[in-house]
C-alpha cells in the first residue's frame, strides 16, 4: 500500500500525506534538531530521494534559509515533472545566522534565484518564511501581493505562509491559498488555524509534527494510544486531524525515512 494522495485545497496540487523536508541535507548550522550531524554526500543525498520516490513520496519542502538545499536538489533531483516542490521567501541564512527581508524587491530576487538554483522554470508552492510577526508581513510589507503577482505570471501555482502564530495563521488562511502551522500533541494551538483554513477549503500542511526530533510527547495526550512509537503517533496524530493535507519530515536518513512511511500509512 502506497502514501496517500491528498489535496491541497483549491490549488489544484495534489501531494503525498508525507512530505520530505529537506534542511538537513543544506545546512547544519544554528538548527533545532537534538543533536549535530554532517551535511551528506550527493551520493547520499540522490539514494535518499530516489527511496522517497519509491516509497510515494511527490512532496519536497525546500527554502533558501536552508543552506545548499535548494542548488543541491538542482543538481540531484530527478524528473522535475514527478515532484511538487515547495519553496520560501524571506528568510536567508548567512554568516551562521539568519535575517529577514519581505520587500518586494527581495522577493522578487528570490524567487528568480529559487527558480535558477532549483533548475525549473516555475516552483508549486511558495510560502512566505515568517520571523515571527505574521500580520505585519501580511498586512504591511509588499510580499504576499509580490507573489501572488508572479502566480498570476505561471512562476508559482501555489502561494502560502509558514507561519507562527495564531492570528497569523487565520489571516493567511484568509488572504492566500494556503497555510503551513506546528502540530502536534504537546504544541495544539493552531489546531483552530486548521478548523479555519478547512472552512475556507485551503490547503494545510503541518510542520514540527515531531518536534524538531524532540520527544514531547505525553501518553496521556491520546485518548486511545496506538502503540508505542513516538513517531507513529506523532505523525497519525496529525494527519488524523480534519483538514491536514501533508506533514513535512524533515531526515537524511533511510531508515527513517521508510520507518516513517510506514507510520502513516
């Protein structure tokens, strides 16, 4: 039995429940992850997608904060028709640290770069990468309407926003095609953003389901526990919640990759 295939809202895009996220295989520096690790091979990083490929997975998320990753899949990525790629605007990582710009100039820049690093002529999905003040970026700054511009010119089929908070959340839900939220059983809140953007037929996908790698789980966060696997009910417990299209995990490593397969199907 293969992933399940689920819409992405009214986009037209259809993805794998399970998305691979693609940080690890760029950067390593000023992450959230439990412990250290090497940035791996391209050898490593051609095996592991053609397993996610092999396994169902057609979701990639990707972002220009995330080191190498995006020239990397340039590179390495093959048969750009199969995948639906999911990209970012406004965070850049450099010098080990990270810092924001919305302008529309910025964004713009961006997305060419995105589009040249990548080596395709258009990008799925692009997601505003939040700092923290959603509603400022979505009220104030030329960024949503930037992009939503370059939809219109066949760029990007789809636009969105990760974001972090609440209010934010139910404003993009609003404003754009769809969201990006953290959920899981120890961090819920957002599971009001998710009710909301499912009335508006948006599309939703859920990051940290597994808490950057941390255990945060608590049995008595499920009424009914299935198993004993964090993993497993981590990702079911997201993926059971009315409305979410695809968990973005991010791994580099095989067996993982397939462990969580397994958990969600």
């Amino acid at each position: 039995m293969g992933l399940e295939i689920r819409k992405l809202g009214k986009t037209g895009l259809e993805v794998s429940c399970l998305g691979l996220g693609t940080v690890k295989i760029g950067r390593n520096q000023d992450v959230k992850y439990p412990s250290s690790f090497s940035l791996p091979s391209d050898d490593e990083v051609s095996a592991l997608l053609a397993r996610a490929k092999e396994l169902g997975i057609n979701f990639i998320d990707t972002a220009p904060a995330y080191g190498s990753s995006e020239q990397r899949l340039g590179r390495l990525l093959k048969e750009r028709q199969d995948w639906i790629i999911c990209s970012k605007v406004g965070e850049e990582f450099t010098a080990g640290k990270s810092h924001f710009d919305f302008s529309a100039a910025h964004t713009q820049r961006s997305i060419e770069r995105s589009l040249r690093d990548i080596g395709t002529d258009y990008l799925d999905i692009v997601l505003i990468h939040s700092d923290g003040g959603d509603c400022k970026i979505l009220e104030s700054s030329d960024c949503p309407e930037t992009l939503l511009r370059l939809k219109d010119k066949g760029l990007i089929k789809a636009v969105g926003m990760s974001t972090k908070t609440v209010e934010g959340g139910m404003k993009a839900a609003e404003m754009l095609d769809l969201v990006m939220v953290t959920y899981n059983p120890s961090m819920q809140e957002d599971a009001i953003v998710i009710d909301h953007a499912l009335a508006l037929d948006k599309g939703i996908l859920v990051k940290k389901a597994l808490n950057s790698g941390h255990d945060c789980i608590a049995d008595d966060a499920f009424e009914n526990p299935v198993g004993t696997n964090f993993t497993q009910r981590n990702l079911r417990f997201a993926l059971d919640k009315e409305g979410v299209t695809s968990v973005i995990v991010g791994t580099i490593n095989q067996q993982h990759l397939q462990e969580n397969s397994e958990a969600v199907q």
